[in-house]
C-alpha cells in the first residue's frame, strides 16, 4: 500500500486518540503506538464500568422483581471482585487492538479505508466473512481452552470462578486471565490479514463485542436471536459444556454444543 494511503489511517486513530486522551503536553512525549494503546484501554475500562453500572442499578435495584423473582443476585462484593480481576487484565488485553491497528497502519492488513473503495454488497460481504472467522476462531479457542486440562487451569479458570448464578454479573464481561481474553479474540484481529475490512466497522466491532460481555453475563434470556445473550451464557457458566460462542449461538447450533434456556426451565417444572 502507498504511504499516503497508509497515512489515512494513522490520521484515524490520531483523532480518535485525540477525542480520548485529549490535547495534553504529556501525550505528545509518547510514541503514537504508546498513545493509541492508553486510548484503547481507557475506552475498555470506560465500556466495562459505564453500561453496566447502569445496567445493574436497573435490574438489581430498580426492577429486581422483573428480572430476579427467585433473588438470585451477584453482591457488591462479587462485582468488585469481577472489577478488580478485569482491571488486572486490562493493560495486557488491549494490547491485542493496539497491536492490530498497529499493523493495519503498516499495511500488513487488507484493511481499507472508505466503503466505496469496494461498494456496499462486497463491504456487507466482506464484514459477514470477517465476522465469521472472528466467530469460528473464538468458538474453538473457548472450547479447547475447556478440553485441554492444564489450558483450563492456567488461564480460563480464572473466568470461570463465576460459576453461579450469583456470583455473574455484566462487570464479569472483561473478568479474565489477559492471555486467555487475547487468544479469544486473536481470530478477530487476524481475520484482518485474510479479509478486507473496513477500518471504523472493524474498531466499532471490538467495541460492540465489549459491550456484548457485558450483556452476556447478566443472566437475563433477552431472546434475540442469534444474540449470545444472559440467558445462553449463564448456562455456559453453570454447565461449564455448552454455549461456548461469542457474538452468536450460531458456532454451537452448528457444532453440537447448544443448549437452550428453555430446555433448562422445562427441567425445573
Ligand atoms: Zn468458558
Ligand atoms: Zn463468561
């Protein structure tokens, strides 16, 4: 790729770096790799605290008897917890986009820059393609990370010390070991060197998917399908075998692993 092509790119993350860390003398004295690694983290740890302390205020405080009849709710304690495991992941975990947009800068990738360079159907295309490596590669990675015993006991573990309906809440989103989160959403960013993907709607994916977490593990069915919602996940949890898929059901319908919420609350009855 061109230099000045490539130089649309850094002006992107310059600004975005700008919108996030502001016009500071200190900023200037990092490295722009350095810069653009401190936004994505402060973006992370905004979308870890932000959504789901509003989300939590709603469901536990203000509509308890909607969402929680049985009272099987995560306490302060437990959410603090998962706050303080997320923040101990977080530095090293978005190293993986800082790296990306790294080598995207560098034109390694086969990222583009605007929609019309290949026409809407081939962006749909080519999103759908990108989507689908990042689906198929977490799905596998997740799922070798529960078959292969010292994998589990290294680095999932960690997630899965969140096994009880109580004791899952959305700040579990970002509660992981930060090798375990980096090797689950690797696919996603090297999908990058495969597919050719829009910039903004590759970065405005990994940030749908945080607040994906968020969503998945706050134990509430939402049925909207294919969504990875509360419902699938919490069986994840309390099952440890099924629903291992990260933005959909789709990679667990397609290999044997899913497991409905209904077929749950038929047991129960
Ligand atoms: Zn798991
Ligand atoms: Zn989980």
């Amino acid at each position: 790729m061109e230099e000045a092509y490539l130089r649309q790119f850094v002006r992107m993350t310059e600004s975005w770096n700008d919108v996030v860390l502001g016009d500071y003398a200190w900023r200037a004295a990092l490295p722009h790799f350095a810069q653009s690694w401190l936004r994505n983290f402060i973006t992370a740890t905004l979308l870890l605290l932000i959504p789901s302390t509003i989300w939590c205020f709603y469901i536990y405080h203000l509509k308890p008897h909607v969402y929680f009849p049985n009272g099987r709710m995560p306490t302060k304690r437990v959410m603090l917890k998962q706050v303080w495991v997320s923040m101990k992941a977080l530095p090293l975990f978005t190293l993986l986009p800082a790296v990306a947009e790294y080598v995207i800068e560098k034109g390694c990738t086969k990222t583009f820059v605007r929609v019309e360079e290949v026409g809407w159907p081939m962006h749909i295309l080519y999103t759908t393609l990108y989507l689908f490596i990042a689906e198929f590669g977490l799905y596998w990675t997740h799922r070798l990370m529960h078959d292969v015993r010292p994998l589990y006991k290294c680095f999932h573990a960690t997630h899965h010390e969140f096994n009880k309906e109580d004791t899952i809440s959305p700040f579990a989103g970002y509660a992981f070991d930060p090798i375990d989160g980096i090797v689950q959403a690797a696919p996603q960013a090297l999908a990058l060197f495969v597919v050719p993907m829009h910039f903004v709607t590759h970065e405005l994916l990994f940030v749908c998917k945080g607040v994906l977490a968020a969503n998945a593990h706050d134990c509430i069915h939402g049925k909207v399908w294919p969504v990875m919602g509360g419902g699938y996940h919490k069986i994840h949890h309390t099952k440890s075998r099924y629903n291992y898929g990260g933005y959909t059901i789709l990679m667990d319908w397609l290999f044997g692993t899913l497991y409905e919420p209904e077929q749950e609350e038929e047991k129960v009855i």
